[in-house]
C-alpha cells in the first residue's frame, strides 16, 4: 500500500493541471475530481444542447514527449453530420484539443475561464489598492 502513494501523488498532481472550467468561445467544459480520476462534464454548447452531451471513458495518459494528455470521448445523438454520435478528444494541459469524429481530424484551442476571471479580480484590487494608497479617485477604472 505505501509503495502505491507516491504514484497516486503524482496522478493527483498531473490531473490537477487540467481541472478547472474551459472554453473556446462555442462550447464550455468543467473538468474535476481527485485521486488522478477526472470527471468532465459539458457544461455550454453552441452546437447541440448540452443534455445530448456525455462523455466515457476519461483517461489521463502516461506522459510521453514531457506532455501529458487528458483523452475523453463524447457521445450524443448520431446525425448526418456524425453518424456514430461520438467524437475522440485528445487534450493538453495547454488547452490543445485534437479530434476525431467521423473520420475528420480537427484541432480546438480552449482557454482557462477561470484563470481570465481570477486575473480580472486581481488587477482590480491591484487598482483599488493604489488609489488607495495614492489619495483615491481619478484615474481608476470606469465601469461599464
């Protein structure tokens, strides 16, 4: 059992590079979980309505080049653009995304919403801070 705990560590740490919400602008997923098991879920979908979407067999790979990969399939309702009603994801911890469905290859690039959100919040107090700290008012930022 205790040999065990240093790999679990290291899947814990490897995971935690691809938790937390992304998107690229027309669809959204949430990834979580813990102990090296990851749960994403679709959670906005320009493209189909998001109660069509699940996704199995979720799998982080072994790192292979220094990079490691988050693979997950997503299934949804065959039509006539994809008659198996599945796509391959194939994801870095960078936002990289490759996939597969129908027989096309293609690539996506999603961002970190959360890490936009949390940089917003921290440049604002920046701002409070200093006018704070040089008399207020002024030349801080405007709402819109």
């Amino acid at each position: 059992f205790l040999g065990m705990l240093p790999l679990r560590v290291a899947a814990m740490a490897a995971s935690a590079g691809f938790q937390g919400d992304w998107s690229d602008g027309s669809r959204q997923i949430s990834i979580s979980g813990e102990d090296g098991e990851l749960v994403v879920q679709f959670t906005h979908s320009q493209s189909r309505p998001v109660a069509d979407l699940s996704v199995a067999n979720v799998k982080l790979t072994p790192p292979r080049g220094g990079k490691r990969y988050l693979e997950f399939d997503v299934l949804f309702p065959p039509d006539q653009s994809n008659p198996q009603g599945k796509a391959h994801w194939k994801m870095d911890s960078g936002g990289r995304v490759e996939t597969l469905a129908a027989g096309q290859r293609g690539e996506i690039r999603m961002n970190r919403t959360e890490a936009c959100e949390s940089a917003e919040d921290e440049e604002e107090e920046g701002d409070e801070e200093y006018e704070s700290a040089n008399g207020g008012g002024g030349g801080g930022k405007q709402e819109e």
